[in-house]
C-alpha cells in the first residue's frame, strides 16, 4: 500500500488555562539546570490513534457523527483545564530576564501572562488503515502534531503545550506538543496518562493517583534562579533540519526479545545482560549492516536514560521536568561490531548502562555548572549513530477517551535524524516492543532485505 498524503484542515484553535489557578499561578517557575540544556530541542510530539466507535464508524448519519465529536471535544478540552491546574506550568510560557549590573541572563516559565496551552480541532480524510497500514509511517502524521519543527526556545512565542485532535474518516488521532525546556517524555506522558484519567473520571475536581510533583531539583548550592553564560538567544540556539527519512514500526514479539536475551547472554556467559540491552544491540548490528561501512569507519550506539535515581537528593518517581540524557558505547569500527557475535555488542551496551553512575552522573551536572551550555542535536549525534529514545515502559496504551484501547502509537517531526529509534511498548504488553526507526532511504531499504533482521521482526506499519 502506497502512503497516502492528505491536507490536514484546521477546524478551530483556542487556548485551554486550567480550571481553577493555582497559588503559585503568579510565581516565575524556575527551570533546573537539567531543563535549560534543552533550549535548542525540538518539541517533543507523541500521540495516539483511536477507531471512533463502531455505532458511529458503521453509521451514514453525518449528523450522529458531528454530535459525537462536538460533544467529544468539549469533555476533551474540560478534561485538559481540569488536568492543567495539576500542571500548572504547561499553560505558561518562557520569559528571559536579562540584567547588566551584575550581568545575568535567566529563562524561566512565566504563569502569570499566558493565554494557556494549545488546543487544536483538525480534519484529514484519511481513514486509520491509511496510517497503519501504509508500508511507511506517511509523512502526514508530522501534520498531526502543533509546533512543527519549533524549538524549545520558540516557548517565549508559543505555548508550552498543546493537545490537536485531528479527526479522520473512521477515527481520531490526539497528538501532544511539550515543550523538552520543561519536561522529558515521561513528562508526556504523565500529562497523558492523568489526561485520560481524569477524562475517565466519575467526578469532578478528581484527585490524581500519581500527581506530579513540579518543585524542581537544583545542585546543591544553587539555584533557583540560574543565569546562563549569554547575552542573546543567537549565541546558543540552532535548528537542525532533518535530511529526508523512511520512518518504519518494527514490532518484536516478547518470546523473540527473550530469545535474544538468552543468546546475547549465552555468548558473553553471564546473566547480567537484560532485554532491552540486547534488543539495542542487534538492532545496532543490522543497521550497521545495512549502512555498509568501511571497516575502519567508527560508530557508537546511545541510549536515552531516566537519572532520577542517580541525583542528590534522588528524585521522586512522579518527578516532573527533565532528568535524562544519553548513554554512549564505546567508539567501536564498523568492522569489529560486524565481525563479532551478539553478546559483544551487547555486552557494549551493558557496560555502558552500568558505568552511568550517580559519580558521572553528578561529575557531568558539576561540570555544567563551571562551563554551562545548551545541547545542539547535530553535535550530540555524530556520524553515523544509533540513538534509542523514548521507553517501553511508559504507559502508552492504558490512555483511553471512550473510544476503547489505541490502535497505534506515533510521534511527529521533533527529533528525528538518521539513526533515531524510539521505543514503545507492543500493544499487545506481555514485554513486546515496537521501534520507530527513522533511516535514510537506501538504508532502510538495505535493512528490509536484511534476512537475519527481518526474521526476527515484522513491520507493524
């Protein structure tokens, strides 16, 4: 099936403030050290494909159709205010005080002059098999989502947040927009999962299961008002523009990442090599494979990891801000990554988890201090990497509008280069995975003909 393409139509735009405001509505909310690396992010965008209910997808009555959506929106956009006053700081947006006695250049989130976090109604004719079933992700889905290609510093002009609902044929697609100057994508979906819950709620005012908790971490001894070593926005944002990229979903069912496991762990005779180690490890092999390298060409394989343990103090689960960053391989050669088995590229990857310590952790964020800087992603990516983001952990698909479980999950434009990968749970759970993977085209072509990769996975767009 060829992938479609379909203007997307925007019906109507507001701004959404929570419900009832908060004491600290009027207070400048700091951003911790962790936060401000991310000023010259892309947005983070993930979302969620339902089938509209069958008593409407089966029915001619247009009218039924639009009564079910008009009455669908509102609880949505009641449910987003209500969810807002939990978290507060989304409705604002950034402000920068500068001073030049002493000299100082903040960026915080201002509360207190904001028209609130986006809301977006659109249409697309498109059906929900156009999206799942198209050989790749169609490049219409970077239409579902707010803030195409913003950057995290564009919060002084745009909202933080937003929710768009686009509507298709037989479904409904809700795409959220964060701000990553304020929060990582546990962030996200935190904001989505209580989203759903209190959509789901009996009652209103619904006091959440896991509230978040916005007081930010700063090192001690500092904060939490931190100035940045600049006198303009022009000596430390840049946007990097993609090149043109094949976005495929490769689904790995539970038993083939156990498999994996036991023979990643066989290979380097030990137990200590988990699923998700060795999952990244092969799938580092065979795009490798795939990019046909010169021998000697030197690679390296990141991951994305959560650090909130590894702070001080430790951070609370329900944390609610960025505590992440990227774990690194050791620069290997194409070919010793090639010529070698399973387990020593796993084996990599494990060394590289555990060696994430709370002293490099608290070594890296020291140094920071005495030098600080904003992350730029053409100088974190590097020639030809692999990078793995997002988490199978997060819970995708227990986030239900009255339209039962989601049928699929994607994500926009924010981010992406060749060698990004993110991971999401399987939607049949049971420890499956599903990973996005963004390539340019002749590698992408080069790993579906991979035979070693391709029968372990099967494409699920």
């Amino acid at each position: 099936m060829d992938s479609p393409s379909s203007e997307v139509k925007i019906v109507s735009q507001c701004f959404v403030k929570p419900k009832t405001i908060p004491e600290k509505w009027k207070e400048p909310y700091h951003l911790s050290p962790l936060d401000l690396v991310m000023l010259s992010m892309h947005y983070l965008q993930n979302g969620l494909l339902f089938l509209k209910p069958s008593m409407i997808s089966e029915s001619d009555d247009a009218i039924k159709t639009k009564d079910f959506m008009e009455t669908w929106l509102q609880k949505l956009r009641d449910s987003m205010a209500e969810t807002l006053v939990h978290f507060y700081p989304l409705a604002g947006r950034l402000s920068t005080l500068k001073t030049d006695n002493p000299i100082s250049y903040s960026v915080f989130v201002d509360c207190n002059d904001s028209p609130g976090a986006g809301f977006i109604h659109a249409k697309s004719d498109l059906s929900v098999r156009d999206i799942v079933e198209s050989k790749y992700v169609p490049l219409v889905v970077q239409s579902f989502f707010d803030h195409h290609k913003a950057v995290s510093h564009d919060g002084h002009t745009m909202s933080l947040f937003s929710v768009k609902v686009t509507e298709l044929v037989d479904g409904v697609f809700i795409g959220l927009s964060l701000n990553h100057a304020v929060g990582d994508g546990s962030s996200l979906w935190h904001f989505f999962n209580s989203l759903s819950e209190i959509f789901n709620a009996e009652t209103d005012n619904l006091l959440l299961k896991n509230p978040p908790v916005l007081s930010r971490w700063f090192p001690k001894g500092y904060g939490p008002v931190y100035s940045l070593p600049f006198t303009h926005s022009d000596e430390f944002i840049s946007r990097f523009e993609s090149p043109v990229l094949k976005e495929n979903i490769f689904h790995f069912s539970s038993e083939t990442i156990t498999s994996l496991k036991s023979k990643a762990n066989q290979e380097c005779r030990t137990t200590t090599i988990s699923s998700f180690q060795a999952l990244t490890a092969f799938i580092w092999i065979c795009i490798t494979r795939a990019r046909k390298l010169p021998y000697d060409h030197e690679i390296r394989c990141s991951l994305a990891a959560n650090n909130g343990t590894k702070l001080d103090p430790p951070l609370p689960l329900s944390y609610f801000g960025n505590c992440i960053s990227a774990i690194r391989s050791k620069t290997v050669t194409s070919g010793e990554l090639l010529e070698n088995d399973l387990g020593w590229a796993a084996l990599k990857m494990h060394q590289a988890v555990i060696g994430n310590t709370r002293e490099e952790v608290s070594a890296t964020i020291k140094n920071w201090m005495k030098s600080s800087y904003v992350f730029h992603l053409e100088k974190l990516l590097g020639a030809m990497v692999v990078h793995i983001g997002s988490s199978p952990r997060f819970k995708m698909y227990e986030c239900e509008f009255g339209m039962g479980k989601a049928v699929a999950v994607r994500s926009g434009y924010g981010g992406k280069f060749d060698g990004k990968i993110s991971a999401y749970a399987g939607r049949e759970g049971g420890g499956s995975i599903d990973l996005e993977v963004c390539l340019l085209p002749e590698f992408m072509e080069a790993l579906e003909s991979d035979q070693e990769f391709m029968s372990l996975a099967s494409s699920s767009s």
